[in-house]
C-alpha cells in the first residue's frame, strides 16, 4: 500500500509497519501513535473493527481508513467507526501524505524553515543558547534541527518566530525524541502547557502554510 512511503521520510512523517489488524491494534495501544493508517481489508481483523476499538480507549490516535470502493455505505462504516479521514484504492501517496498532514494538523518539512533559539540547562547556572531550524511545527510541538547535541527527556525553553508576526512564540518544551544524522540531529519537541495565544497562531500558520507534498 505504502510504495510511495519516501514521501513521508520528506514531510517529516516517520514510518512504523505492521502485517495485520492484530498487530495495529497492539502497536497503538503499547505506544504513542500519531496516526493510524489502517485498510478495510487487513489480516486477523478488519480496519473497520481495529478503528472502532482504538477510538474506544483511552489517547486514541487520529486514523485514516483506506477503503475498498467509493460506495456510501462504507463511507457511513467508517465514519461511525470513528474514523478521522477516509480513502478509497487504489491509493495514490501524494493523497495519502496530504491528508496526513490535515488530519494531523501539520505542514510538510517544505512548507517549513523557521529559525529557532532552543535555551538549556539551568537558568542558576546560566542557561545554552542553541540556534536550530524548526521543520515542523504543529499544535502539540516542533521538530528542530541542529548540531548540537540534546537528552531526550531534557527540558528546553523554544523561541521562534512565524513568518509574517514579528511577536517571537517562546514555549516551554521537552525534548521527546532524538535523531542523529550524518551532520545534524533532528529532535522531536513536545510543548508544555502552551497558552491558547500560542496554539491558535500555530494552527492559523499550519492552516495558511499547508500544500501537497
């Protein structure tokens, strides 16, 4: 289903794979999961049940059903299942990475390269200056670039300023996950206890900003 699944290492959607519905439902109840891509057709139990569990429990992921045909009845199936957006094969990646990013509320990493100051360590101790990219931004957190090195878990102060506003966005953040790369790590930030100033002018930024992949 996924043979355009390149486009998602571009958008800064990063990938985990399962062989059937079981296994989905496993992999979602056992881990934070964003989204959920999940077909009507999948071994041991069908994207249809799996969505409808899933949105049954507690910290449901967002989920996107791949449908077997445009009928209405299906589209019904799935929307009192829960689901958070539908489509139908055969599937196209582009649409599918579109979607994606609306149900989640992001931009794809092309849309987005917004200077960011990250500040760690102890403000009785002086706190580092970091200077990063934020390729993505969201509602809940950023994705930063930059050369120096961070600890998962570690609490850092973000400050950045979206095109167009020249009022700086200073949140609190921690540090959730931590990729390393040939020359850059790329660090997963997850705002803590934001203002609604803050998450309404993500959103408007994410909303004004966001295009195909």
């Amino acid at each position: 289903m996924l043979d355009g699944a390149g486009l998602f290492d571009r958008a800064s959607m990063h990938l985990l794979l399962v062989k059937d519905g079981h296994q989905a439902m496993s992999l979602c109840r056992n881990r934070t999961v964003d989204l959920a891509i999940l077909q009507q057709t999948m071994g041991g139990v069908s994207g249809v049940s799996v969505c409808r569990a899933l949105k049954q429990g507690p910290a449901a992921p967002r989920i996107i059903l791949v449908l077997d045909d445009r009928d209405a009845p299906q589209r019904r199936t799935a929307a009192a299942a829960g689901a958070d957006g539908v489509l139908v094969r055969p599937l196209e990646a582009h649409a599918l990475v579109t979607l994606a990013a609306q149900v989640l509320g992001v931009a794809t990493r092309e849309d987005v390269r917004v200077l960011t100051r990250l500040r760690c360590g102890a403000a009785q101790s002086g706190r580092q200056m970091i200077i990063g990219t934020a390729i993505d931004i969201s509602s809940s957190g950023l994705r930063v670039e930059a050369d120096t090195v961070l600890r998962e878990s570690e609490n850092v102060i973000a400050e950045f300023f979206l095109p167009g506003s020249s009022d700086p966005c200073v949140v609190d953040c921690q540090v959730m996950r931590v990729e390393r790369g040939e020359v850059m790590y790329t660090y997963g930030l997850r705002f803590l206890s934001p203002g609604a100033d803050l998450i309404q002018r993500v959103r408007d930024f994410v909303t004004t900003r966001q295009r195909p992949a």
